[in-house]
C-alpha cells in the first residue's frame, strides 16, 4: 500500500523535538525535519491522523501513548553496532580495568563483579564483555558475575535476548572466539550458553536508569556512541544517574568521541595508549 508522505510543520517539529528531548534526552538536529516526516508518516496513517499536530497530541495524552513510544524510538535512533567496537578500549577493560577490579575484590574478601551496558541496542557489546571476562581468566566459576544490557528499545531488546546474529556483526571479531562461543544457526550465528549464562538484557531509560537496574551498584559501566545524540545538560543528568549506581572507583567507559570535560567533574579520567575512560572519584 502506497504510504502518503504528510507533511510536517515548523511548529510541528518543535514541538516534536521538545517532546523526544524530554521524555528521551535526544536531540534531533535542525534539518532533519523532512527526514523525520517521511519516517513518521507511515505512523500517521496507520493511526489516522491527518497532521504532525495530531501525531503530538496523541504522543502525550492518548491512551495507546506508551505503546506508540516504542514505535517512535527505532525511528529516530541509530542502533548500528557490531561485537568487538573500539578494541583500543577493550583492551583496556581486558588487560587494565579487569585485573584491577579482581585485586581490589579480593582484598576485600568479594567475589561479585557488575557490569552494565547502557544503550545496549542488540546485545553485541554485553555479550562481547562476556566473552573478554571468559578469555581474560580473571574471574572464574565461584564468582558472582552479571552483565546487565540496558535500552529504551524494546525491538533491539527482543533481538539481543534472542543473540542471533549475521556474519557482518562479527567482522571485528577473532575467528577463533566466534567458534568457541557461538553456533552456527543456519546462516547465522547464535550466543552459545556459556554467554547468555553471565547476560541479561532490560528496558529502560537512561534518564530514569535506577528504575531499570534493580537497586545494583555497578563496578563498570559502559555507554558508548550514546551521549552524542544527547544536549549536553541530557548528559549531566545521564552521568549523574551513572555515579548514582556506582561505587567510588567505579570505571565508565565512553565513546572515543564522547567527553565528560564539559558536564561532569565527578569522574576523573584515565587515559591510556588509544583510549580515554573515567573512574568514580573517591
């Protein structure tokens, strides 16, 4: 059926705008507002509306409205992704953070480790980490380990608890790690169990994360190619909600792109060869 591209106001992008920054944190660019419109219009006709107006008014008061926000939120993000994105900071966790967070549990008589992937769209990087953890040997059967993926997105969700994923989300990969932790599904690969043992995955909202992360205190949290989409004062509320749910020496890693030198001044950073994290002041 053909959909018929409705067009979209000023005012109607405004106010779009104003709602998606306020309930998401995100921040649609000036000029994306044709591309908006050819995105939602569809939305418009299976729910017929006959204006942008309509569509905002219906966002906010209507009943179906929560239902309708998760028809939105795929619309207007980005969810490219794929497992092993930005090694240099892999490393990083694998041979810097890892070994460090083990000492330090240890010398505390702790065995629990907690590691939260903020925006974790389809999974690739929670299921990542667990295969560093398993390959770095730090953290063996008797400790506690859980990986938390975390997004507003219920669709990638569904996709990450399933973890069956095309030869192209591998292409960073080490060959030999995509045989020794997935299985061939066809012409796909599936997560094998020792993976989805250490994972899971809730929805939530990075601007009320404590409602999605079940009153846990978080050793490291990664939130990586998020807070470009976010206004920098989004940020500081983001961040804030990070130190929240962590400990004093608690490791956040961002995006190689992504800084904390104008929102933040909880979290000091470490840099390292090809990579910049932060660690929870003490």
């Amino acid at each position: 059926m053909m959909v018929e591209k409705i067009a979209m106001q000023a005012e109607e992008f405004r106010l779009i705008k104003e709602f998606v920054a306020d309930s998401f944190g995100l921040v649609l660019e000036e000029g994306t507002q044709r591309g908006l419109a050819a995105k939602l219009s569809p939305r418009l006709q299976e729910l017929r509306l006959k204006s942008f107006t309509e569509y905002y008014s219906y966002l906010k008061f209507s009943p179906g409205r929560s239902t309708e926000w998760q028809r939105l939120v795929p619309l207007i993000t980005n969810n490219e992704t794929y497992f092993f994105r930005e090694s240099g900071q892999l490393s990083v966790l694998a041979q810097e953070v890892l070994p460090a967070l083990k000492e330090r549990k240890l010398a505390r008589g702790e065995r629990t480790l907690r590691i939260l992937s903020a925006g974790c769209s389809s999974g690739e990087e929670a299921y990542t980490i667990a295969m560093l953890l398993l390959e770095s040997g730090c953290f063996s059967w008797d400790w506690d380990v859980r990986i938390t993926g975390v997004d507003i997105d219920a669709r990638v969700l569904d996709a990450a608890r399933q973890g069956v994923y095309a030869q192209r989300a591998f292409w960073a990969t080490e060959p030999h790690l995509v045989e020794r932790y997935l299985r061939r599904q066809d012409d796909k690969f599936a997560v094998r169990d020792i993976l989805r043992k250490w994972t899971s995955f809730a929805q939530g909202n990075l601007l009320e994360l404590a409602d999605s992360a079940a009153g846990e205190q978080f050793d490291v949290i990664l939130c990586r190619n998020v807070l470009i989409y976010f206004a920098d004062q989004t940020i500081k509320r983001v961040v804030d909600n990070f130190g929240a749910l962590q400990s004093p020496g608690g490791y956040l890693f961002l995006g190689h792109s992504e800084s904390l030198s104008r929102t933040q001044a909880s979290y000091l950073p470490l840099r390292f060869p090809g990579a910049i994290i932060y660690q929870k002041r003490e």
